[in-house]
C-alpha cells in the first residue's frame, strides 16, 4: 500500500512508503513522491520514466472507455495525455500503452 498526502504543499508526510498496516484512506489522491536511485544508466531512467507514463495513460484510457489496443490509436492516446495533464507521448510510449492494455491477465 502506498501513503496518500492530503495536499501537495503537505510537508509532514514525506514518506513514499508507508509503514506495513497503514491504509490508504483517498486513492484518489497523489501520493507522495520518492527520488529514484541514484547510479543507474541513463537508459535506465528514460524507461523508468516511459514505463510510468504509460501506465498512467492506460489507466487513464481505461478508465474512459477504451479497453481494446484497437481502439487505442496514438491519436486518441495523445488526446487523453491532454486531458490527464501528461506531456505529449511518443510513438515508442503509445506503442507501450496499447502492449500494457493487450497483456494477458
């Protein structure tokens, strides 16, 4: 489970990683950021990064109706990284968002 911070200006609760036991209470809030790794290659992060963005997009699409990679063309992806407030994504992460909608459960 993750800490969910009540706003993003809250500076008491910097833990990322709640302690086991504790309850996200509002899922539908931000949780509170942790800095990644230091020492990694460069190529490392640029698809840690791409990984993330396109999950919140495919929960995003999912999340507005579109279930399918079909239904999911790089315009309708860039379309709903507008609305959500994500930079525009490449053809490499909308390629990534239609993979992580297809994946077997």
């Amino acid at each position: 489970m993750l800490a969910a911070v009540t706003s993003m200006s809250d500076k008491r609760n910097h833990a990322a990683v709640p302690k086991k036991g504790d309850v996200i209470d509002h899922a539908w809030r931000p949780l509170a950021k942790q800095p990644l790794p230091a020492g990694r290659p460069r190529t490392w992060y640029i698809s840690h990064n791409r990984r993330l963005k396109a999950m919140r997009l495919a929960i995003a699409l999912l999340d507005s109706g579109t279930f399918s990679p079909d239904q999911a063309t790089n315009e309708t992806i860039r379309e709903t990284a507008e609305v959500i407030g994500v930079h525009w994504p490449s053809d490499a992460t909308c390629r990534m968002v239609r993979r992580l909608m297809a994946a077997q459960r």
